[in-house]
C-alpha cells in the first residue's frame, strides 16, 4: 500500500508530542508483529486514541489503518487526511462494506486497528465489546493484538474540555496476540479478550503514576470521580435521545 501522506502526519504527532513534553510509558510493543496482518483491539477513552494507539505501534515500524466513523471521511478536513491514510469508514448503517475493507486489509498484510467498545466510555472502564475485531482476526486468520491506553481521556474526551498541557503523563500497554480461528465461538472469544483487556487496564492504571481522589479523570472503583459504568450507560442513552431529537427537527 503507497504511503505519501502517513509518514509526515506521524513525524507531525511526534514533534507535537515532544513539544507537550508527553511523558509515554510503553510497555508489550515488541507483540505487535513488524509484517503481517493484525487486528489491534483498543480500549476507548479520548478523540487522541487514534494518534496514541497508532504511535504505539511505531516501535515495530507499522502503520496501524483504523477503522472508524465515515463522518470523519466526508468532513472538509479530516476526510482528506483519512482517506490518504488509507484508514476504513465504518457506517453503521451498512457495516458490511467496511467488514470487507478490513479483511482485505488484514489479508494485504495490514494493521488494523479497532474500538471493540464503538465508542468512548465515559467511566474510563471497559464498555461491552463489539465482537467484530475477533470475527476479523478469524476470518483473515491473524492474531488480535489487546492494547490499553491511560492518561490519553485527561488530553481530550467526552464531556469534559480539552486540556493539551505539558508534561502530562501517557501509558500504552500491549498484550500478548490472541489467536481465533472459525471454529471458535466469537461471543466466547470476544469475552476472553475483554477479559484480559480488563486485566490490563487494572495493572495499566495500578502502575500509572497519579491516582487523585475524586479526579474526574479517575474511575469511581479507584476513588475517582468518573461515572459509574451505570451512570455511564445513562448518560451514553441520553445522548443518543437528544441525536435522534435532532435529526427529527
């Protein structure tokens, strides 16, 4: 796959994390494969996740293709940008299309990088997976690849506003591949690599250097101020009620 625009976009993420002075703990890179398909399964906390997860993966030199909202693809100026990254509209609508994309991807070799949750949680835990990234993996017949990301949901996420201050501190954990096959249940299996994505976001956080009480960025299970993922699961609802309110007008 040609890649013009990808390489200066990640040295551009690179200056702009050397000038925020990002204070990244990466631990586990060396299980993403350096050739080969993948599926890169993420847990999703921030709008920053693709650029952190995609800088995750620069120790094996790969470009992770991420599969994501096709709105992103028909704005002005994000679209270009996706498309030239050769990244995969998913329009929930017609979901099949975009299955396709990435099974091509993953069979050319490709790096594909999922939000098994579909969107940001806002209690920082783990959301119910999709089980769309195991399906992928088993049917291109490439590993899933677990990977968690802290401190990115203090950068930029929902309903809290953008602090892009220095010296703020970001961790990257990648786990060890998971293998599927199409003889595997995929609901099983999706819960097999929830659950040890959850195992990993409990060392990730355990180990992440600030712990506040009643920090907003915290989850309510460590003391912090975070939704509960019940109050989560409410506010997530009533969000989708005031869309669907305004499509209607």
């Amino acid at each position: 796959m040609r890649d013009i625009v990808y390489p200066p976009v990640i040295g551009l993420v690179k200056t702009g994390f050397k000038l925020l002075d990002l204070r990244l703990t990466m631990v586990g890179t060396e299980h993403i494969p350096r050739t080969g398909g993948a599926v890169l399964a993420i847990n999703h906390i921030s709008y920053a996740d693709f650029m952190v997860g995609g800088f995750g993966a620069q120790p094996s030199k790969r470009m992770v293709r991420f599969m994501a909202k096709e709105v992103l693809f028909r704005n002005r100026y994000s679209g270009p940008l996706m498309r030239a990254m050769h990244h995969i509209p998913v329009d929930r609508g017609a979901g099949a299309t975009s299955y396709r994309q990435a099974i091509r991807y993953l069979a050319d070799g490709e790096v594909v990088g999922v939000f098994p949750e579909a969107t940001i949680s806002r209690s920082f835990e783990l959301k119910e997976f999709k089980s769309g990234a195991v399906r992928m993996a088993a049917e291109a017949g490439v590993p899933v690849i677990p990977m968690i990301l802290w401190g990115t949901q203090r950068m930029m996420t929902k309903d809290h506003p953008r602090d892009f201050s220095r010296h703020q501190q970001v961790s990257i954990t990648v786990g060890e591949p998971q293998r599927v096959s199409l003889e595997d249940d995929a609901v099983e299996a999706t819960d097999r690599l929830r659950t040890t994505m959850a195992a990993m976001l409990a060392r990730t956080i355990s180990a992440y250097p600030e712990k506040p009480a009643g920090a907003w960025w915290l989850p309510a299970s460590y003391g912090g101020g975070a939704p509960t993922p019940e109050q989560a699961d409410q506010l997530d609802a009533e969000e989708l009620r005031a869309r669907a309110a305004k499509r209607r007008k």
